[in-house]
C-alpha cells in the first residue's frame, strides 16, 4: 500500500471527479483506486530518448534529466520543489520563470525551453495540464507540444481533444483530434428486465466509436 496523496485527492474532489464517480459507481471505491495508482505512476518519460513527457512543465531547479530521476516519487506532492513544479508548471509567451497564478509551480519561457531541450539533448517537450480547443497546441518554436484529451471538457467547454502518435522514428509524429459525440441512451438487460436505461458518452473519430463511460 502507497502513502496516500493528500494533494491529488483533494484535486480530484475539488474539480468534480469524485463526485462523477459516486454519481456513475454509487461508491469512492473507483476513486480510491484511480489515486493509489496516481500516487506512483512514473513523474515523467522519455519517448526514443527524444520526446520528454510529463504533465505540467519545468522547474528552475530540475534542469536536467539526470537531477528529475533522482525525485523520490511515493510521495505526497508537496506545494512547492521540483517534483511541485514538474505537475503544475506552464509554458507562456515570455523569457525566464514567473510566478503561476495557478498558485502552485511557474510559468516559464522562450529561453528556459530552449536550454532544457539543448542540455538534455532532446527534440522537445511534450505535456498537458492546459485546455487546449483544438487538442493540442505548438508553442516555444516547437519546443513545447501541449495535448488534451478530454473533450467537451466538464461537459461545457466544447473542446476537441487529442493522442499524439509516434514512430520508431521520433521526427514522425501525427496527432490523432476527436470530439465528444453527443448524449445518448444505453438501454440495458435483457428485453423483458426492468433494469432502468443508463445514459453514456461515447467518443467519435472520424466514423469509428472507441471510449465509452457509462453511467
């Protein structure tokens, strides 16, 4: 058994995943879970070597690959440090590292991009963390990818959402865009049950249906 991630479970209540899943579950049980799983997922990868993956972004005090490995990850997430800022930082249309107003992790820039992507020997940055319209956006002069992938975030946003997809060759990547498709009714049991008809959301690339959340 992990330690619990005080930080993450309070993220997770707060922006209404909790609530979704005593809403689709009936119970937290699928909420526990989910975060003992969060609390040791790997804090971030490397894709051929070349594409570095997290969720939010650089810090000024992990500057390089060999420092972030060191992180000591079961853990709870503290407010502030490296491992704070790698979750929550992100890019912006500036030079050097500001304050977030986020309240948690930096902003940073052009400069602090380019240096990190040069001292590590990497092609570029790839994270999330930012609702993106179109599901992914380039910035930083290609330095720094940032995909999203829920779409219609909290069912208002309408959003599109996106996968990256990499070859063995990490200079092809393609970008796989969808969008929620819309409400419909699930009718559940066999005919003759008297089961109650639960609602779903699908989600619709090109003609093809392939995640489903019930509820």
């Amino acid at each position: 058994m992990t330690r619990g991630n005080h930080e993450s479970r309070t993220i997770t209540q707060q922006y209404g995943y909790y609530d979704e899943i005593l809403r689709k579950f009936g119970n937290s049980n699928v909420w526990k879970y989910t975060n003992e799983v969060f609390d040791v997922l790997p804090i971030a990868g490397l894709i051929n070597n070349k594409i570095y993956c997290l969720h939010g972004g650089l810090s000024p005090t992990g500057t390089n690959l060999d420092e972030i490995k060191k992180i000591e990850r079961q853990i709870d997430v503290p407010r502030e440090g490296t491992l704070c800022d790698l979750l929550w930082s992100d890019p912006e249309d500036r030079n050097g590292f500001g304050i977030s107003p986020r309240g948690a992790g930096f902003v940073w820039g052009f400069d602090n991009s380019e240096e990190f992507v040069y001292l590590n020997d990497i092609k570029f940055i790839a994270r999330a963390h930012q609702l993106i319209m179109n599901g992914y956006n380039w910035c930083h002069k290609g330095k720094v990818m940032s995909i999203f992938s829920a779409p219609n975030y909290c069912y208002r946003c309408g959003n599109q959402a996106a996968v990256m997809c990499v070859e063995d060759d990490e200079n092809c990547v393609e970008f796989l865009v969808y969008e929620a498709a819309p409400k419909e009714e699930y009718i559940g049991g066999k005919e003759g049950d008297e089961e109650e008809n639960k609602e779903f959301f699908h989600v619709k690339y090109e003609n093809r249906y392939f995640i489903n959340y019930f509820d």
